[in-house]
C-alpha cells in the first residue's frame, strides 16, 4: 500500500457516499486514504436533513497537515459546500500539491435533497478549482448546471463535455446514469480524444454513493500510476460490482458493497 490518496469531501452519517464512500474505495482498491472533512451531514438512504459546515481554515488546515507530512499521490474532492472553503481548497491545492493528479467531482447537491455547494461560490469553483483539475466527473445534472445546457442523450453530453474543457481541465467524464436508457453511456472528452464507455444498466434503487464512489477510484487509479481511460474502466467494473452486490441496506436509495473485493481474496 504505497499509493496515497487524499479526499476532500463531506461526511455522510450513512456511510454510502461523500467521505466514507471515498476511503472504503480507497481502501478497497489497495491505496492508503486520507482525508480533509469539508461539512458534517445529518444523513440517511432517504436524504439529508441537517448539514454543518467545517470552518474554511480548519479545511485549509486539515489539507496542509496531511500534505506536509504523509503527502499524496492523488486528489480527489467532493462536497465543498461555500465560496469561501473552495478557494481555501484551491489555494492548498495550488500551494502544495502542483503536479498531483485532482480528480474534482463537483456534487452541487445531493440526490436524495440538499444543497452541497452554494450555487454563489459556482464561479470560483470554475476559476480556481476546475482550472486545476486532471478530470471532473460531472453527472448529467451537474453538467448542465457548470454549462447552462441541457442534456438529453449521448450527442449532448458530447457538446458538454467540449465545452466544459474550455473551463481549463485536462479531461471531462460525464457520466449518464440520469438519462434514461437500458444502458448507461459515460463520456470522456480530452482536447485529443473522446471516448464513450457503454453497460447494461443494473435495475436498483441501493445506489447511493455511486458518484463519489466512481470518483474516488478513478483518483485511486491515477495515484496508482494508471492513465486516464484504464482508470476509468477499472473503475467503471468496481463500482458496478459495488451495485450488483449492493447489501440492500435502509428503506431509501441503500448504499453500495465497497468492499466486494474482499470477497476475491
């Protein structure tokens, strides 16, 4: 376990998604996982009911400790909720990790109900944040809002992806899980190439999590010296076994089995 990465994202009392989503991901596929905790959220599998946020120098200061002594081979973010904590994010990021592959997932707000990021801090996100950024990993939704489009098949997500790369990362993946389809087509968009990534979809409702799961495998894969596409398919496998293996936990959307991979061992 030599690889190292360091998640930046919210707590989810429910344990599918946000923080513990990332480090059972992390974990599972073989990294060491770190963390910066951005908000504590009153969760379960039917949403969200109360959400503190974490005071932006205590983000800074969570980054700074982490990257002054264990270091990082990765990032990856989550849940960052004010204008003020992304640019204090950002500016950790630009000030001590230049050159770390960052994976941003920008979780505007959670499916199940409630606001993660105020819709006022959208422009420093763009301008300092996603300027930095290796791969965003937007759904449908979160794309036509960092757009201002909207989507509604595969050609569209396309027209996106390019302009969202005009925003200044190396590569976009949006991901189509929110169009409605027997299959589920992703995206990726790089100034070079794009490439799609087609499955049958998996009929569930125990899919809590599965964006930040992605996500963080990705980030997994990339601190793990992967490039881009095989992290992305690595990916893609993990969390679809994640979904087919589901614990069929709660009474609303149930979270994933992140730790499927244990069962090969």
């Amino acid at each position: 376990m030599k690889s190292r990465v360091l998640v930046i994202a919210g707590s989810d009392s429910s344990g599918g998604a946000g923080l513990q989503a990332d480090i059972k991901t992390v974990s599972a596929l073989g990294a060491y996982a770190t963390s910066a905790v951005t908000m504590v959220t009153v969760q379960d599998t039917n949403g969200i009911s109360g959400i503190h946020e974490i005071p932006p120098h205590v983000v800074s200061g969570q980054i700074s400790a982490v990257l002054s002594d264990i270091g990082t081979d990765a990032i990856k973010t989550g849940a960052l909720g004010s204008q003020d904590t992304i640019h204090a994010v950002a500016m950790e990021i630009e000030r001590l990790a230049q050159g770390v592959p960052l994976v941003v997932d920008p979780i505007l707000a959670a499916t199940g109900g409630g606001t993660l990021m105020d819709r006022n801090a959208l422009g420093v996100f763009k301008a300092e944040l996603v300027l930095q950024a290796d791969l965003i990993t937007p759904n449908i939704h979160e794309a036509e809002i960092l757009s201002g489009s909207e989507i509604t098949c595969v050609a569209d997500m396309k027209r996106m992806g390019e302009r969202l790369l005009t925003l200044g990362p190396q590569a976009v993946l949006i991901t189509g899980g929110h169009l409605k389809s027997d299959h589920v087509t992703d995206v990726l968009m790089t100034l070079d190439e794009t490439i799609e990534f087609s499955s049958p979809r998996i009929q569930t409702r125990h899919d809590h999590g599965t964006g930040c799961t992605l996500a963080s495998a990705i980030a997994t894969g990339l601190a793990q010296h992967m490039s881009v596409v095989p992290a992305i398919e690595r990916a893609r496998d993990y969390v679809r076994e994640a979904l087919v293996t589901a614990p069929g936990l709660g009474r609303g959307r149930g979270p994933l089995n992140h730790m499927h991979v244990l069962n090969d061992r």
